[in-house]
C-alpha cells in the first residue's frame, strides 16, 4: 500500500465480526451511501481473501488494502 492511505467519506470498524456478516451488513451501508469511499477495518481471518471476492462479484471497487492493518476501502458503486 502506499505511504498515504486513500481518501474515504466514512468509517466501519467491523472489529471481529464473521465474513457472513460482515458482508451483509457491508452490503447494507454500501446501497445506502452509493458512490462514497468507506474505510473498512475488519479483523475476521478470512476478510483478507473474502473482501476482494465480494468487491469483485458485486461491482464496488475495492481501492486498496493493508492486510496488516486488517483495513480495506471500497467505493460503492453508484
């Protein structure tokens, strides 16, 4: 990742929460912010193969990542 992490509109620490409902309730506040810029901090062992998957099968973007710092951001589709 670069030295300056991306802008974004909002923030979501989704602390420990399951990839199942992780992405459900990602899923929720993307369709409600359409187009935004969210920093998602997600600590479930799978969300480092997990996000990227969804991004790619549901058309938000996934801007980048910092598997380290277990954060990721994703522009909602419009």
């Amino acid at each position: 990742m670069a030295d300056t992490p991306p802008a974004h509109d909002l923030e979501w620490d989704a602390g420990d929460l399951a990839c199942g409902d992780l992405v459900l309730e990602l899923r929720r506040r993307v369709r409600a912010e359409p187009g935004k810029v969210f920093k998602l901090i997600a600590r479930d062992p799978g969300a480092p193969a997990d996000l990227p998957a969804w991004c790619g099968m549901t058309g938000h973007q996934l801007i980048a990542q910092d598997s380290a710092a277990q954060t990721y951001w994703i522009r909602a589709k419009s």
